[in-house]
C-alpha cells in the first residue's frame, strides 16, 4: 500500500494533514518537547498466518468434498472422461484445494479479514515493534532534552501506541498516555483520523506544557510537525 493509498484509507485530505500538522505546531509552541504523528499501512507482513489460514481453509473445504467423490467421477463420465476410478475425483479435490489456496490468499488482502486470522497477540507485539521502530528511525529518542513523543497508529491492526523520552517518562506516568491512546484508537475505528489525531496532540501537548512549559528564548523545532508516511 503506497502513501496515497494510505492517506486515503485513513480518509485524510490534504487539508487535513495541514490542520494535524498546525496542531503539532501549536502544541509543541507552548512547551518545549517535540511531537511526531506517524502511520503505517500495516506493522508486519503477516505472511505466515496468512498463508497457514488460507492451508487450514483449504484443507477443510478438501475435506468437505470428498464424500462427493461419487458424484464427481460420474458427473465426468457424463461428460465421457475415462480414467481410473480414483483419478477424476482425486484430480478436482487437489485442484480445487489450490484453487481455494489462491482464492483465500487473495482475500487475506482485506484488511478486515486479516485481522480475524492474525491472533490478537501477534498483532499487539508487531505494533508495539513497529513503534518502537519508528521512535528510533525518526529521532524522536534525540531531541536535546529528550522530550520527544511519538503518536503512531497502524492501519491494518487498527491499533495506536504512543511512546514518551524518558526525560518526558520521569514526570509522567503511562496511565495517562494509554488514555489518550484509548480514545485515538476508539475515533480511529470510526474512521474519524483528523479528529483522532488533533485531539491526540492537543492532549499530549497540554500534558507537555504543564511539566515541560516552553522557554520562549530558546525553543528549537527539531523534528516533522506533518504527519509521517511510514514504509513497511
């Protein structure tokens, strides 16, 4: 899934991203740490069980047809195809099972699908990787003061995780941020990104500029204030 492609799953237009990135600005004027808002398409390829779904599925679509097996071979002969009694039916059960193979591959395609066959566990844990990921590839871990959050949400997953520096960690607590991560993720679901976003950095801002207020002498913008298009 390219850029465009995302930014218009998320349903986000390009005034949109200008007024989440106004508000990254807004927020990271009143105090002195950085926010960054990324967003990836998916945190993992998922290949595995996406490939072990659509063999589980095959398999027992397979094994449904085979007390029809009967029927099979005589609806070929119908069509006056000899062959070894076990040969005709054994040739569709195998064809239909690759047949099957592909179809459902191609349906793990959908994003909702996916998330019904990918366990729970796995998602969350690739999230967080991925997060953690872009925490670093961003430089949001070397800000000056090490200040920086990072509001990441991934689309597949439909799942948010905020990540605080640990100058920012020592004043704050998790509980407050997993609250904010709550109501993005909730607002994410309704397919509401501008709102989810906006009201995420307005939080995370007055959070900021209550333990970390801005020195209006000396306040750098060291990282993006638009909203990152992460690769996979």
């Amino acid at each position: 899934m390219n850029s465009k492609t995302l930014v218009k799953k998320f349903n986000l237009s390009k005034e949109a991203l200008e007024r989440v990135s106004q508000k990254v600005k807004d927020a990271e004027s009143k105090s002195s740490g950085e926010i960054v808002v990324a967003v990836s398409a998916e945190s993992n390829d998922y290949s595995f069980w996406e490939l072990f779904a659509a063999v589980i599925v095959s398999l027992a679509a397979t094994i449904c047809m085979l007390p029809f097996s009967e029927r099979i071979r005589a609806f070929y002969e119908s069509l006056n195809w000899t062959a070894p009694e076990w040969y005709l039916p054994a040739i569709f059960v195998f064809t239909s099972f690759f047949l099957i193979l592909v179809l459902f591959g191609l349906f793990n395609l959908i994003p909702a699908l996916d998330r019904m066959v990918i366990p729970r566990a796995f998602r969350n844990k690739a999230v967080s990787d991925r997060a953690m990921r872009a925490f670093c590839e961003l430089g949001v871990c070397s800000t000056r003061d090490r200040t920086g959050i990072l509001i990441f949400v991934s689309y597949l997953e439909r799942q948010a995780r905020i990540l605080a520096d640990e100058g920012i960690a020592k004043k704050i607590g998790p509980d407050l941020w997993q609250l904010i991560v709550n109501s993005l993720s909730e607002e994410i679901a309704k397919n509401n990104a501008e709102t989810a976003f906006c009201d995420a950095v307005e939080k995370c801002g007055e959070l900021l500029a209550q333990y970390f207020p801005a020195d209006k002498d000396d306040n750098p913008d060291e990282l993006d204030d638009g909203v990152v298009i992460l690769e996979r």
